[in-house]
C-alpha cells in the first residue's frame, strides 16, 4: 500500500456507507413529503365532495318544495275545471 495515498479502505468504507445513509434519509424525507402532500389533497378532494354533497341535498329540497307548490295548484285547477264542468252541464 502507498503510503501518500490518504484514503484507506476503511475510510473509503465508511465514506461509501455515510452516503447510502444520507441517500436513504433523502428518499425517505421525500416519500414523507409527497405522503403528506397526498393526504393534503384527499382532504380537500373529501371537502369538495361534502360541498357537493350539501348543494346536491339543497337543490333536491328546492326541487321538492317546488314540486309540492306544483302539485297544490294542479289540484286547485282540478277542482276549478270540476266546477266549471258541472255549471256548463247544468246550464246546458
């Protein structure tokens, strides 16, 4: 072995390991950010969904309130246009 040359194989070792080390911190740390970045945009994915949700049941409300006004005034016009059959069979 040559005496000048400062690396040795223990050195080198260590050096090669310490990276492998630091590399597997790094991937480790960016899995952890795109994880919670994930769990981020499921949470707001869930939020809009709830809102959806929320809107979807306030129309069909509307859409029911609407639909029982409807119904009340068909049944008036039905009772309306009985009469009205009855006086022209009367008076004709």
């Amino acid at each position: 072995m040559n005496e000048a040359d400062p690396m040795t194989w223990e050195m080198a070792t260590f050096l090669v390991g310490s990276l492998a080390f630091l590399a597997l911190v790094a991937v480790v740390v960016v899995w952890q950010i795109f994880a919670t970045w994930r769990s981020k945009m499921s949470v707001a994915r869930e939020e809009a969904y709830r809102a959806l949700a929320e809107a979807s049941a306030a129309a069909h409300q509307r859409t029911a309130d609407e639909l029982r006004r409807t119904a009340r005034v068909l049944e008036d016009l039905q009772v309306r246009t009985a009469e009205m059959e009855r006086l022209l069979k009367e008076v004709g």
